[in-house]
C-alpha cells in the first residue's frame, strides 16, 4: 500500500478503535468484525465484502508493532495538511525572498509505493529527512533503509457443483495459475551459482533522495531500476524477474448445505507476499446447477409430485423420492390441489446441525373425460 493510503486511511476507524487502544483489544475488535463481515455469512453483499478487505487491511498494518508506529508517526507529521501537499514553513515561505507557496506530494519524501512506507526507519528516519529539507545547498544523497514485508494479492476463482455436492457437501481440486518463485534461481533472478549484490549507486536502498535547498524529492534508483541490488548473471528461465508463471493444485473443502452464489475464503493461497511477507487469500466462488427434480428454499428442499383425482378425493399413501431414499408420504382425503406437504429431516444439512425439511407439492391430474 502506498503512503497516500497511510494518510487517507484511518485504520483505526476501521476497526472502531482508538489509537491508544492496546493490541490485544485491536485483535478482539478485528476478530468480531471479520466474524460478522466473513464473505461465507455474507453471500453476494459487495458492501460487505469490501468492508472486509478494509478491516482486514487495517488489522494487516496496525497489528504490527513497528509498522503500526510507522503509521502513527506518518499520521501525526504530515495528516494534519492532509494528502495534497506540504506548504510553507511556519513564519511565511520557504525563506527570504520567496513570494510563493510550494506544494508537493508527501509520497515522494517515501520514495512513493509500498516500500516507501517501510522505508521510514521509525522516528529517527523522518528526523533526517526533515534535517536534509533544512538543509544547505544542493547535494544528492543515498539514505539506508530496511524494505518491509508485503502482503500477497487476494485471488478470485470459480468451482461449479452439482446439486447433490452442494448439499452434501464436496472436496474438489482446484488449479490455479500465477505468478511463483522461478525454481531455477529459488526467486533470486540470478543464474544458478551466482547471487545478486547490493546495487552500488543506492547502496541497496532502491531509490536516491535529491535535496535542493528548501526542496527534497526521492526516485528510484536508475542503475538497479529501483530494486536495490544488481543481478549480474540472469537466470535463463526467468530473465532475471526471479518469477515464472506456475500451475498449482488446491484442494477446496465446500461445506455441505453451501448455496449459489456463496464465496468460501481460503486463507493464505492467493499470491505470494514480497520479501518474505503473508499469501494473500483465495476467494472461491461457488456456482450450483439446477436438479431435474429438485428445488431449494433456504435450508429446505421443494418438490413438486403430481397425484389422481381419486387419490386427491379418498386420500392414498404414495412414495415419493428423496436426495437419499423414497419415503412414503400419506395423503388425506379431500387433499386440494396446490397444497404442500412437508416431510421433515429430509432437507439441506444446516450450518449449526440438523437438516431442512422437503416440501411436498402436490398437483392434482385432473381427467379430461
């Protein structure tokens, strides 16, 4: 996530906590929320769908201890002007002479992008990089800084069920293809033998920090194209990016009772996290095909059985089949047509224990002579 998101984002809102809220009522908070927004009880809500992702955003950055203090500290220096720029110091411009105001966008102080926010260093950092913006006259400088792990994508599939696998419930590979380590060079992108060296111009850090008197701004580095290090012998199989793109299977466990639509959350396989941070997630989406005989009412299953005249009117005991069996079903006499019989136990398994039932619908055949 980039720095403007630091700045624009309140996390702590997210979350309905404070920013002296101990960590562990921070998990408590996260855990009630990602409870009550999961997608598998909130099947086919976008709004909370995408709730989730904030609040699980959130508790990805505040339940860090360094990168929460990262945040904080990003927050309390430049939130208060908001994301749309720095303006003049304290006392009326930059100086003696300058008529103007002067903005810039705080995410090039970072280096911009989601290492630039890892790239702070904690308070000592930004204590430099405000010395070197007060600074004299124009020089360039390298500044050091530990690149901080990063989360993985999330990733969206489909899998489709048949009717009686959706209600009794399923095991199903699955095959994804994406973006993975080369296994050639294990993700390093240097020939095998061989290890890439911190690039010489960044001293590792992948990106160069200008100042120019009253004016500071970062860009990636140009020799190392911003990565830090230089690869001096590329692996053949990946060209030096250090991935490929891989097929790999997954087993996906679908809950008996699972309806249409539903989206199963399946934690840490989505894509790889960057420098040694968390998978994302992998989001299934679960599509069901119709039954020649059966429909589905909630937890319920319907059925539509058609009966004679004479059956209707003296009544009659017939059997009628079921997901499992045939069961026999009694009717009374003077039964109308239209009614619905209900059979109980003999429905869809439910989430908390127990079944459904199966509604019977009777439809009465009448002669034509």
């Amino acid at each position: 996530m980039s720095t403007k998101d630091w700045l624009e984002k309140d996390y702590y809102k997210a979350l309905g906590v404070t920013k002296d809220t101990p960590a562990a009522d921070i998990k408590k908070a996260y855990r009630k929320l990602a409870k009550e927004l999961h997608p598998d009880k909130n099947p086919g809500n976008k709004q909370a769908e995408e709730r989730f992702k904030e609040v699980s955003e959130a508790y990805d950055v505040l339940s860090d201890e360094a990168t929460r203090k990262e945040y904080d500290e990003a927050r309390s220096l430049f939130g208060g002007g908001g994301a749309g720029g720095f303006r003049g110091f304290p006392g009326g411009g930059f100086g003696p002479g300058y008529s103007g105001t002067a903005t810039f966008d705080v995410s090039d102080l970072f280096g911009g992008g989601a290492g630039g926010a890892g790239g702070m260093g904690g308070a000592g950092g930004l204590g430099n990089l405000f010395g070197d913006l007060l600074g004299g006259g124009p020089r360039t400088r390298t500044r050091q800084w530990s690149a901080t792990p990063s989360r993985g994508q999330d990733v969206n599939a489909e899998v489709s069920l048949g009717f009686d696998q959706a209600v009794r419930g399923a095991t199903l590979p699955l095959q994804l293809s994406g973006p993975g380590a080369c296994p050639a060079c294990h993700g390093s992108g240097a020939k095998p033998g061989t290890a890439p060296h911190p690039c010489p111009a960044c001293q590792g850090s992948g990106f160069i920090s200008h100042n120019q008197g009253a004016f500071g701004f970062s860009e990636p580095c140009r020799q190392c194209k911003g990565s830090g290090r230089i690869v001096d012998s590329p692996c053949a199989d990946c060209a030096g990016s250090g991935a490929s793109t891989q097929t790999r299977t997954i087993t996906v466990r679908v809950p008996a009772g699972v309806r249409d639509g539903a989206k199963l959350r399946i934690a840490g396989k989505g894509t790889p996290g960057r420098r040694g941070g968390p998978a994302g997630d992998l989001y299934v989406t679960v599509r069901v095909t119709k039954h020649e005989l059966f429909g589905r009412d909630g937890d319920d299953l319907t059925l539509t059985v058609p009966i004679t005249f004479p059956e209707a009117a003296l009544g009659a005991t017939i059997t009628v089949p079921t997901l499992d069996s045939a069961v026999k079903l009694k009717i009374q006499p003077g039964t109308p047509s239209g009614r619905t019989l209900r059979v109980r136990g003999r429905g869809v398994p439910k989430r908390g224990g127990g079944h459904g039932d199966l509604l019977v619908k009777v439809e009465v055949a009448v002669p034509t002579n």
